[in-house]
C-alpha cells in the first residue's frame, strides 16, 4: 500500500508491483473542493469527504439497516 498526498488530496492506495495502470484507492481525504470537482462544497471550514473502497456486500452488510430505515414508508 502506498500513501499519498497531493495538495489538498491524502490518500491510501493498492498497486503491487505497478501492474496497475492507476492503482486501487482504498481511502481518499479531500480537503477542498478540485477543478473538476466542485459539487462536494468542500471549500468551507471543517468540511471534508471521505471515500473509502469496499465490495458492494460488505456496505450493504455495514448500512443495510440505516439505508431500509431512510427509505421506508
């Protein structure tokens, strides 16, 4: 795994041995919004986003019961 940090991005990614052509981000850390990303409103104090990768079954393991709670009649 390989830590990165580019201006206001930090982030963790999976690449062994560079067979990747970009890797596999696991988390990222944004700090303020980018020049092709602007929809966040990240540009305010104390305001971050956070993305981290897993498999669509392990989220759905994780927040199955606040997604069915949001969306019930």
């Amino acid at each position: 795994m390989t830590k990165i940090m580019v201006g206001y991005k930090k982030g963790i990614f999976y690449n062994p041995n560079n067979t990747l052509k970009r890797g596999i981000y696991i988390l990222t850390i944004k700090e303020k919004d980018g020049e092709n990303d602007k929809s966040s409103n990240l540009d305010r104090e104390n305001i971050y986003r956070i993305n981290v990768g897993v498999y669509k079954k392990t989220f759905i393991n994780l927040f199955e019961k606040v997604i069915l709670f949001q969306f019930a009649p």
